[in-house]
C-alpha cells in the first residue's frame, strides 16, 4: 500500500524549514561569520580561492572564472558555483512511504526513486535536491547534453549507480542497463526502484577496476565481448582503473559513447582524455567548472572539469 498522501509535517521538518527560510533572509555579514563558525576550514578555503582568482584575473580577464568570482564573494562554497542551484530547494521536495516495504521514495518524472531504508525525510529532500542540481542542463556535472545522449534500444553501463537517478531517467529507452554498485546499503533501494523494469536490469553489486579478484570485476571480463552502447562512470576517482580494465571494449566497440567524471583527482580530466584519444574517441568537457573542497588533494587553481564526454563516431551523435 503506497502511502500517497504528504504526511503532517514533524516537528524537526519545521525547525529545518524555518531555519532555511531565516539563513536565505539574514544579510551577508551574518552569512559569512555564521560560515566561519560553523566550518572554518571551509571558510578559509573560499577565502584563499577569492584571493587566487582575483589574482587570475588581473592579468587574465576570464569569463568562465569571473561568473564563478562574482558567485563566491557573496555565497558560501559550494561544488557548483552558480546561480542556478538556487531555484532548488530542498523544502520543496515531497517525500512519500511505500509501507508495503518500509521505504521513502519521491517521484522523479512521475517514477519512483527509493532511498536507503534508515534515512529520513530531510536526508532525503537535501540528497534528491542534490541531484536535480547535478541534473540541471546548466551543471557541470550533467552526464547527457544535446544530441550526446543514450539513444533508443541502447545498452547501457551505468557504473557507481548509487540512487539510480540517471537509469531512472533513461529506463524507458534503454534497451538493456547494467547497475554496478559496490555499496550494500543501495541495493534494496534500487531493487524497488527498478522492479517495473526488471526484465531490462541487471544489479552487479561489484566494483568495476582493472582486476577480476575479490570484489572487483573488469568491465571486459563482465561483457566478455557483448556489446555495449552507452557507459557512465561515477567512481569516486577510479575512473583511470575503469578505462585499464576495458582495452577490449574501448578497441572493439564502435557505436560507444562514454561519460566520466573528472572531478575526482587533480589530473583526471588529462589523463582520461589521454587515454581516450589513444582508443580513438573524439572528446569534450562539460561546460562549467567544480569545486570538490572535501578533497585533501585540491589545490590551485582549484577549479575541476565535472565530466569528460567521448564518443567513437561521430556520425552516431
């Protein structure tokens, strides 16, 4: 029985949404101490990437740099700083119970997304608020845009799956989509989220690497020569070890798009471009730049591509 009906909202729903409401009209002065307060290191890193970039721009005006100025003199930092992840609120996002099994999902383009069965309303609304900024057309994270694209009947790969939203929203084209994710506390979330389509998905719960032992599998050795039309990888900085473990699949697939994240580590977005361009794709970065201040590793100038697009041919986009 789905439970279709908002909930009266909790006690700590609304302490969450008068809080969000009381930060968005405080004046920045107030912002930016509450800032230091609450996560100094944070604070500090934003300040030396204002004093890096107006630097930058002093001997270098830059247009892409100078939106991303202009943003941070007067917002916290954030991985995506633009103006657009404001249309986004997480107080906005309607969350529902499946009590037949216990869990939360919201709808994503009228289908139902599930999430770990331990986790609250608000988790919920702040990750899936997440995502739609990850989604937008405007995010440098943003796998699909324009004509590259999974096409009708494609199989697809679709590696470091987490919640599943990009499957999600792809599943009614594919033809076939491959889920690999490592973590066990997604597993039974994607299993709901996925069960209308079950027929055209398969759940791998392995890491995808360049070794077949333990719980690591290589791409190749998984397709052992069956074709694949669309992979996207989302892994956390093993992307490298991804493209190691496909020499068969990148020197043998000709109708291959391929998606990465290159925000991981400071030389993702040359290296998997290296090695793409050696198989023979034609490559492009997303528009945009990110900011991963949680890694230890970032250092000047601070600012990543969020994805590396690559396709075979051309004439299939």
């Amino acid at each position: 029985m789905i439970n279709r009906i908002t909930p009266p909202p909790s006690i700590l729903g609304l302490v969450f949404r008068l809080g969000l409401h009381i930060y968005r009209i405080l004046p920045f002065p107030i912002k930016n101490e509450l800032w230091r307060l609450i996560d100094n290191k944070r604070y500090r890193l934003r300040k030396e990437i204002i004093r890096c970039f107006k630097n930058k721009l002093k001997n270098n005006p830059d247009e892409e740099i100078q939106e991303i100025y202009n943003y941070l003199l007067c917002n916290y930092l954030t991985w995506s700083p633009y103006n657009f992840r404001k249309m986004y609120k997480p107080e906005n996002i309607t969350v529902y119970t499946d009590n037949d099994c216990n869990m939360k999902y919201v709808l994503h383009d009228n289908k139902r997304l599930y999430f770990c069965r331990n986790w609250n309303n608000i988790k919920i609304q702040i990750y899936y608020n997440g995502l739609l900024i990850q989604e937008d057309k405007k995010s440098p994270h943003r796998y699909e845009f324009g004509q590259f694209c999974v096409n009708k009947n494609d199989i697809v790969a679709d590696i470091g799956a987490a919640e599943g939203i990009f499957a999600l929203s792809i599943v009614e084209k594919a033809q076939k989509i491959y889920l690999f994710e490592c973590e066990d506390v997604w597993i039974d979330a994607l299993q709901m989220t996925f069960a209308p389509w079950k027929e055209k998905i398969v759940i791998i719960n392995k890491y995808i690497s360049d070794t077949n032992e333990n719980n690591c599998i290589t791409l190749d050795a998984f397709l052992n020569g069956n074709e694949i039309n669309f992979i996207k990888a989302d892994i956390e900085g093993a992307e490298l070890s991804l493209l190691t473990g496909a020499k068969d699949v990148l020197s043998t697939q000709d109708n291959l798009r391929i998606v990465l994240c290159t925000y991981h580590k400071q030389n993702d977005e040359q290296e998997l471009k290296q090695v793409l361009i050696k198989y023979g794709f034609y490559t492009e970065y997303s528009k945009g730049y990110m900011i991963p201040y949680w890694d230890k590793e970032l250092a000047p100038p601070y600012l990543r591509r969020g994805v590396i697009r690559a396709i075979k041919n051309r004439n299939n986009i």
